[in-house]
C-alpha cells in the first residue's frame, strides 16, 4: 500500500515541491509519524511567513509524504516515484540505512539532492555526490558505544545480537565489535549472535549468549525489537546492562518496553530533556502541537529539512530548469559550511554529505525518560 | 553443556507450543473439511488483539469498569472471553466466506484462495482499523522465575507448555471419544453419506471453526503476554510455519499437528544454537523437507485412496 499525500500549495504561488520518503506503516510506523509531524510543523512555519525566499522571489513549500513500508524495494520505488513521478527539487529520507542505501542509489543515479535524516551507515553516502546525511555515522557510533561499555559500565567483555538482515545492524555491529576487541583484545566480544527481520523469538541466541558470561549486551535494534530482546534476555537470567545504539531514540520505545528497559543507556543525536535555545524552542513548540516530545527522528527530519531549504536559499534563484536546479542545489548543498541545527552544527567538506557531529549517550531513568549522561565529540 | 541443552530444550518447547497451538487449528479443519485455511494464521493475530483490548479493558483503560482489578482475575476472564470472540471471528469467515462456495459445490481449490484473501483482508483490515503502530500487551501476572536442573525459567513459559498438552489432551478426547468428534470424523470420511444419517453437517462444520478459531486465540493470548508487541501481520509468519508443522506432521491427524510443531521448533532452536541463525530456516526446513519426501502423508498422516 503506498499511500501518497498531497498538500495542495496556495493557488497562483510559485512552489518548491520536497519529497519525503518516509516509514508510516511497517516495522517502524512510529519513526515516519515522528518525521511527518516535524515536516510539517516547519512548512506550517514557513509558510505562514510568506514562503521561502530565493534570490528577493517567495516561493511556498509543498511536501510529499510516500509511505516505504520499512521495507527496501518501497524505498526504491518511493524515491522513484518522488524524483520521475513528482518531480522534487530534493528528497528528504528515507530514515534507516536499510532504506537509506539502496534510495540512496536511486537519487544518485537521477542526479537529485537527497539528506537522510537518520541513515547512520557509512555505504548511504559513498561515493554518491547527491547524497547528504544530517546525522554521525556508524564508525565513529560504534567506537562511542565501545567506549563507553568499557569506561562507565567497566565492561571486558561483550556479546552483541543483531539482526543481520539489516544494514543499518550489521554495519554498527561491526564497528562496535572491531573498536571493542582494539580495546580488550581479540576475542574480548565473546559472543556475536544474529538474527532475522520479523524474528520475536531470540531466546536460542540468548542462551548461548548469556553462557559466554558477557559484561554487557549491545544490540543496535529497532524500537519494534528491543522490548523483546531485553525481556527475553531477563528471562534467561542475564543481569548484566543491555546497551544501545540511535535505533533505540523512539518516542514509542518506552511504551512498548515498559519498565524492563529502565536504567538503560543507549548512543543517540540529541537528549530532549535539558535542551537550551533553538532546541528548547523546537521541542516546546512541537509538544504544544502533538502533544508529545519529539524524539531524535523529528528532531534531525526537521534539521534535514531546513538544511535543504538553507542550501535552496543559497542558490541565488531558481531557473525552472528542474535538473538545472537539482544540480546547483547539489553544490549549494556540498558547499553549506557551518549550519546551526537543533542537534549540532553541520558542515560538508564538499567531497562527502557527512557532517562532523557528536553523540550524546542518554540513560532510561526510572520514570522512563531519556535523560542526558554525556556528549561525545568526534 | 547439559545445562546449554535443557535450557535449549526449554525454549524449544516454549516456541514448539505456539506451532502447536496454531498447527491444531489448520488440522481440525482440514480434517473435517479438506480445507486448507490459510487465514488462520490471521485469525490467530485477530486473538492476539482481541487478548489485547480484552485485557486493558479489564484493566480498566476505556473507563468501562473501574482499574484495579488483580492481574489474575483480569487473566481468568481474558482467557474464556478471547476465546469465545476468536471463535466469533472463526465462524464468521466461515459463514461468509466459505460457506457460500461450498453450497455452490465450488471446488477446493477456490475455497483455499478464498482463505488466502481472507487473511489479507484480515491483515489490512486491522492496519486501516487500528494503524501500524505497535500495540504493547499489558504484564498481567508477575513474572517468576526458578531453575529447573540449571535452565531458567518463567512461569508464563510454562503455562504455554502445559496449556499445549491440555489443549491436545482435551482435542484428541473429543474427537476420538466423544459423539460430536465422532460426527466429525465421519463428515471428514464422507461428506456426502453423512446428511443422509441424520447428521447436521453444518452444525458439525461450525462446531470445528468454533474449536479450532478458540485455540487459535487461545495461542494468541499466549503469545502476546510472551511477545509482548503487536502487530498486524504478526500472525503470516507464524501461520505459514504452524501450516508447514502441521503437513509435516501428517494434516488431518491430531496428533501430527502437535508433534509437527514441537519438531520444528525442536529444528529451528537447536540449528540457531549449534550453527549460526542465518543457516536456522534454510537447514531447519531442509530436514522437514526429507521427512516429507520420505513420508510424503507426514509422521502420522494415512494415504487417502479416491474411490470412483
């Protein structure tokens, strides 16, 4: 089912038409609401205040919402649909790099700006000029991760379960496997366990787990899946702490979780509880509008989107020429230095579309908030 | 070692009675109706959520009776009712969908791609209904957990375990030893011959949708209080899996349809624990299909000859 929504911009106007390629039903439907509902409190923004100036020219902001299912091969035809069918200037998503990297090729290869909000695997970006990301990546996530298993929860060894049929899993495995065993020595993961999409019963794999003795369990998961690891792995009898990657940031993982995951930590962009200026004032004007926090997802989706819509205002003017305009935008894009986001500064070096950003770990309290424990910078 | 086995041992018999549960229902039909319902997986997710709004409404989350029920008493009357409107749902399908084709004297095959796309529409009707958002079963009972010879365990698991031998006690005494099972079995033997006896055929057939739809419910509540989240295509896999038990273990025989579920269970745990999970379906498959290519009526299943 791809479900396709259309905003009719206000009649005479000249539009920017944006695509988003977004998960609203699926494994991970929470993940495409949240970047839905960022989107659209900023183009309600913009709009309102007469549209997006390029070059003394006020032009309004159509967005497009296509459903990808979660799944790969949706991704694909959802960033076709968009950049053939709909004709955008440039796509925002899709949000995991299980879609962000096949897309990724699509709007590379059609020669159309896309930033992936969320996609934290290094292949999203390679070698594809078109492709920009707003967040860290998966090689400097997997050290962070290492890092702190070994400093703040004094961890020499470690098990990792993952599921290996997902980029986005398999990638960070790696790199928290490779950066832990520089630190501990070969052998210090002592369990590297897998599993498959859909799979809800892990409790072989834990066993086998929970056997080699590990000091602490990393498992980059979806929101769907780490409340079934988690209670599954406290069934079996592993006492040790269960660490996290971004996966785990949703607004709904508490919900479903319930109090197994509390005192958890887990790596993520930003820590809503705390945050100061521009930040605050996002996350205060998006909790009166939907009535709840924004998580990671909202956060970067709006960073992403209001990146993309910096670099269109640096263009100077929009010819009408779309792939004419798709290609200055790609250098404007490549050219941004120095973007102050809600979640850090971002800058491109004009060779790749990965900025420089931090990593802040966020530990579940016990009323189930995510609350700040530190930053780590690059 | 040992310890690594039983434990293992353990979480097979915990997966193997959810394949069971699931696998009695395809074959109870089967059975009686030479129908392979395909929706019955779907109808298994349709329990799973109809455990789930039982339950917080025990528990007092839409305001119709006042919270603070004890979590076992909210458990004792989810079990009947979730039953009781699983099998709502059962003999529903079956009035609506199957029914008409068989009056008609429609062949099987068409009755079989009926009960594919009633899955389908069981599936989205439940995402257009109630989003795809996950649904997270409430904790009803506390969680305990003892050892038993050095593997842990959780009472719930247990009670999946047992309630599977219950179901396939209670199952195999009605069928073999009560008048309805006998009725049953001979609908299965001649559809023809038995209206003539004085058998009410249609009363046989909704009495098995109604036993076979409560057990996948039954298996719904069961699995939703062990896998907490919901979601709305949660029951095809599972389905297809419980289905593939089932044939392995001979359709139509009661007693294969449980045995084939442990099996595969047995299979996939112990190929994820000694390999690697990637290689689980690939080889835990492989071995089922040998045994059917060796036995090609299942474990327990008898060849069936056409009489012209």
């Amino acid at each position: 089912m791809v479900c396709v929504l259309l905003f009719a911009a206000a009649a005479g106007a000249e539009t920017i038409k944006i695509g988003f390629n977004i998960p609203l039903t699926g494994d991970i439907p929470k993940v495409g609401e949240m970047a839905k509902q960022s989107a659209e409190m900023l183009k309600e923004q913009i709009n309102a205040a007469g549209g997006v100036d390029v070059g003394g020219k006020k032009y309004m902001l159509e967005f497009v919402y296509v459903d990808n299912e979660t799944k790969p091969e949706s991704a694909v035809n959802a960033a076709l649909k968009l950049i053939e069918g709909e004709k955008v200037l440039a796509m925002v998503g899709p949000m995991g790099s299980g879609r962000a990297v096949p897309a990724g090729e699509v709007a590379n290869n059609l020669k159309t700006v896309m930033v992936a909000p969320w996609s934290t695997n290094p292949k999203t970006t390679l070698d594809r000029p078109y492709v920009f990301r707003a967040c860290f990546l998966d090689d400097f996530q997997g050290p962070v991760a290492a890092k702190f298993a070994t400093e703040q929860l004094s961890a020499k060894t470690a098990a990792v379960l993952f599921d290996v049929a997902q980029d986005y899993s398999k990638g960070l495995s790696e790199f928290f496997k490779k950066s832990f065993e520089e630190l501990h020595g070969a052998g210090s993961v002592v369990a590297y366990e897998t599993f498959t999409t859909k799979d809800v019963d892990f409790s072989a794999q834990l066993t086998k787990i929970i056997r080699t003795k590990p000091d602490v369990l990393f498992t980059p998961q979806y929101y769907n899946e780490v409340p079934l690891i988690v209670r599954q792995a406290r069934e079996l009898g592993f006492k040790g702490p269960i660490l996290g990657s971004d996966s785990w940031g949703s607004a709904e993982l508490m919900g479903l979780c319930g109090d197994d995951c509390k005192g958890q930590y887990f790596v993520t962009h930003y820590a809503a509880a705390g945050a100061k200026g521009a930040t605050k004032e996002f996350i205060d004007t998006f909790n009166a509008k939907y009535g709840q926090i924004p998580d990671d997802v909202g956060a970067l989706t709006w960073d992403a989107t209001n990146m993309a819509l910096a670099a269109i205002k640096n263009m100077g003017a929009l010819s009408g020429d779309l792939s004419k305009d798709r290609d200055s935008l790609r250098e404007a894009m490549a050219s941004m230095r120095g973007f102050e986001g809600i979640t850090g500064t971002m800058s491109f070096d004009g060779t790749i579309g990965d900025p420089a950003k931090c990593a802040v770990i966020v530990k579940i309290d016990d009323a189930g908030e995510f609350t700040y424990h530190e930053t780590v910078c690059p | 070692m040992l310890e690594t086995i039983i434990q293992q041992g353990v979480n097979a018999l915990q997966l193997g009675s959810y394949y069971s549960l699931i696998a009695l229902g395809y074959c109870l039909v089967y059975g009686v109706l030479l129908l392979i319902n395909f929706a019955h997986g779907d109808i298994f997710m349709v329990g799973a959520y109809i455990a789930f709004f039982c339950a917080t409404a025990f528990l007092g989350h839409y305001g119709l009776i006042d919270a603070g029920m004890p979590g076992w008493i909210v458990l004792a009357l989810t079990v009947p009712l979730t039953m009781l409107l699983t099998s709502g749902v059962g003999i529903f399908i079956e009035r609506v969908a199957y029914r008409p084709l068989r009056l008609k004297g429609a062949n099987r095959l068409y009755v079989v791609i009926t009960a594919l796309m009633m899955g389908i529409i069981l599936q989205y009707g439940n995402l257009s209904m109630l989003g795809a958002s996950r649904k997270a079963f409430p904790n009803l009972v506390p969680r305990v957990l003892f050892e038993i010879g050095g593997a842990t365990v959780t009472s719930l698991k247990l009670a999946s375990i047992v309630t599977c031998f219950l179901v396939f006690g209670l199952l195999q005494w009605i069928v073999t030893r009560t008048k309805i099972g006998m009725a049953m079995r001979a609908v299965s033997y001649d559809k023809f011959a038995v209206p003539l006896m004085g058998i009410p055929l249609d009363i046989v057939i909704v009495f098995t949708f109604f036993l076979g739809s409560s057990m996948a419910g039954l298996a719904g509540l069961l699995y939703a209080m062990n896998f907490p989240v919901l979601d709305p295509f949660m029951g095809a896999l599972v389905g297809w899996k419980a289905f593939i038990a089932a044939v392995v273990g001979g359709i139509g025989d009661i007693r294969g349809a449980f045995i084939g579920g442990f099996l595969l269970a047995f299979l996939e745990v112990f190929v994820a624990a000694t390999f690697s999970s990637e290689l689980r379906d690939l080889i835990s498959f492989t071995i089922l299909l040998g045994i059917l290519s060796w036995k090609p009526t299942g474990l327990f299943g008898k060849p069936r000859t056409t009489k012209i």
